[in-house]
C-alpha cells in the first residue's frame, strides 16, 4: 500500500466539486457534491444519538438497498429539529440532485452539518446544487473537502492505493470533524470511495471494522451530535476478480480502509477545537476488552487530563482517578503509567521523576500516556486533544 493523491477523486470513476451557496455568510464553501460516474455499492456507520438530522434520517432510507450515486452535504446548518420541513427540505434536495445527475432519488445520500434548530436556506440550495453538479471534477476532491467544514481549521483528505487480485485498486477519503466528537459517532462526516469491487455485506463489514478502530476511537470532548455518519461508495470500476469472500483480498483491503479512517480520525482530533496536541491514550493488560475500552473512553474525555495536558502539567493523578471511575474493573494497586514513555506511576504509587524531563515531553506537538493494568491481555487505544482557552471561546459564540 502506498499513500498517493487526490482523496476521493483518486479512485477511477468519481468526480467531486465543492461551492459556496450562501449558507455561510462569510462566503466560504458551503455545498460538496462526491459522484461516482455509475451507481455504486454503498454502506454506512451513523451516529447513535436518538436524535437525527432530517438529512441523515433520509440518508438512512435511501442506503437501505446498498446502492447510490452520489453524496451530497452542506455545511453551517444541520437541518435538524425542524419538523416536517426538514424531511421535505431533504427529499427536495435529493430529487433536484438526482434530476441532474440522472439517477433515482433514491441513489442520492445527503447530509447536513452545522447549527442545529433553523430551516435550510432552500433558495441558496436550488442554486448550489446545480452550480456544483456542473462543476464535478476529477480534481475537485479539495474543493468538496474545504465545503463540508464547520468549525475545522484544516481540510482533512487521503487516499491509497494497493494491489487487489493483481490489479491496482485506490481507496480515498475526506471528512470533517473538530467540535461535539465522541464515539460513537460524533459530529463528523466522512466520505470514503473505492474503485474496488466488493458486494454489500463486504464492504459493510470492511467498513465497520475500519471505523471501530478509527472515528470510534476518537474523542475531542465527550459529545455526539445528530448529524454524523461514515458513508462508503466502491463502484468496481478497477477489472479486478471481485472480492467474494473474507481471504487474503478482503483483508489486505480491510487494512487499507483502515488506514484512511485511522489518518482522518487523527486528524480530526489534531484539529479538535482550540487543541495544540494531538494525545494518544491507550489501556494495555486489561482483563476484557470491554474494561479497555472504558478505561480509554474515561481518560479521553476528563478535562482535567485534557487540561492538565494543555497546560504541560504532568498531574498523572487525573489520570488514575480517571481510570477509576470508568466502570472498568481493575487493581489499583497493580497499575503502572507513562507520558511520553516517562514512568510516573508504579503499582499504583508515585514514583519520582524528572519534572523538567516532563516538561519537556509535554511541550511536544503529540503526547503518549500507557496504562498498564497487568491484569490480563485485552488492550485499547483512543486518540484526543487537550483542552484550551479557545475551546470555550469557540463554542461559547458558536452561533454568532
């Protein structure tokens, strides 16, 4: 596998555009159009909030036979809790884009990101929706990957190619993602696309096993929202054998989607509101897996870690106290941690260590902390950010 260009336009037979339409009134992109130029196998990962967007409630109908498209998403408003207005907004948007992409309604997934609680602006949206479909591109990946974002700084898109049955296959993703994200399912969207050949069930299971290790193992502050989901297109158009069956192929594609999800999920979190690192946790020698991912779930979304590591304070006592209160059933006595392979804590007691050495971990850009249970062979990993001043300031004005 090897990292190449061009995120979700660089596997054969998909186009994307990107456009502002006046939902943001600062005239930045507001509307993405991904297509593929024939319908292809679609499967999806969605947020377990109980509450929906309208947009994503019609997505859900519409991936039902495992086939679209295109997928299409605004930002800055998130179409939700609008009532009968938002479905009919949403079929409306689907039914003009299909007219133009001529296909069934039913092949368009749309989405919706931003400030939940107002109607779309239709109006921008008859007109953006054309405007985008027209300028569908091979070279449009950046343009739809700058359209979807809300409050991220930085666009977020990869792509890799492999070897498939003797053929040369490419996966490409973009999402967006930087405030509200937490498993499972936060708000992020995420567009994957393949020129792979698989059918549903495979690519679903392919995907889900590749979005629990990467966008489900991501937390910037503990909320999850009513917008999110992973989509996947694969549209078969590399002349591969098709992947029938959980062999060698289907693992060595598995991998791969893996990857793209994991390198958007670290984005994401490098990117979470008002973050300045980037902070992998992970839980090792726990007795379940269940107690793993608890105690990574835990520490992940306690501001006091989150600040503490903001403020290069190695205070691994938030830590500890942290893991306790996980649910997660463990000795206290026998656990041992690490920031940035520095050990801080033996057996549950404090060691002393070099404060200055500490420092100097926490002033980098990325930070590590390992527990370690020592009471069985289950492991887990979560990627965060820290929390800052700007994290408030952010949400604290977030409609204004």
């Amino acid at each position: 596998m090897v990292i190449i260009n061009g995120g979700v336009t660089a596997p054969k037979g998909f186009t994307a555009a990107g456009t502002a339409c006046g939902i943001k009134k600062d005239g930045k992109k507001d509307l993405a159009i991904v297509c593929s130029e024939h319908t292809a196998t679609a499967a999806g990962v969605f947020t377990t909030n109980v509450v929906k967007g309208h947009s994503l409630q019609l997505t859900l109908e519409h991936i039902k036979d495992h086939c679209a498209k295109a997928v299409v998403v605004n930002s800055g408003n998130a179409n939700a809790c609008i009532g009968e207005q938002g479905l009919k907004d949403a079929k409306e948007i689907t039914a003009l884009t299909a007219d133009i992409l001529q296909c069934k309604p039913e092949n368009i997934l749309f989405n919706s990101t931003g400030v939940i609680g107002q109607a779309l602006d239709m109006d921008a949206l008859r007109l953006g929706i054309p405007k985008a479909a027209s300028s569908l591109s091979e070279n449009g990946s950046c343009d739809a990957a700058q359209a979807i974002l809300t409050t991220d700084l930085i666009t977020k898109e990869i792509a890799v190619e492999l070897a498939i049955n003797g053929e040369k296959v490419r996966i490409g993703g973009m999402a967006k993602g930087s405030g509200m994200i937490h498993p499972n399912m936060a708000t992020m969207i995420g567009i994957v696309t393949t020129d792979a050949n698989l059918p549903p069930l495979l690519l679903e299971k392919a995907l889900k096993a590749a979005v629990k290790t990467s966008f489900n193992r991501v937390s910037v502050d503990g909320d999850t929202s009513v917008c999110d989901m992973v989509v996947m297109l694969a549209n078969g158009a590399v002349a591969h054998t098709p992947i029938q069956s959980e062999e060698a192929a289907f693992k060595a594609f598995t991998e791969a989607l893996s990857y793209v999800c994991l390198s958007l999920s670290k984005m994401i979190a490098q990117d979470g509101e008002g973050a300045t690192k980037l902070i992998e946790i992970c839980a090792q020698g726990a007795a379940s897996e269940e107690d793993a991912y608890k105690i990574v779930c835990a520490v992940a979304k306690s501001p006091l870690v989150k600040t503490a590591i903001f403020g290069e304070d190695a205070n691994w006592g938030r830590i500890i106290t942290a893991v306790g209160y996980s649910g997660a059933g463990f000795d206290p006595n026998a656990v041992d941690i690490s920031i940035g392979g520095l050990t801080v804590c033996k057996n549950g007691t404090a060691l002393p260590f070099d404060e200055n050495k500490a420092k100097a971990i926490l002033e980098q850009k990325e930070v590590s902390i390992l527990i370690q249970l020592n009471e069985g062979c289950f492991s887990d990993r979560m990627f965060t950010c820290d929390f800052s001043y700007d994290y408030v300031k952010i949400n604290g004005s977030y409609r204004s």
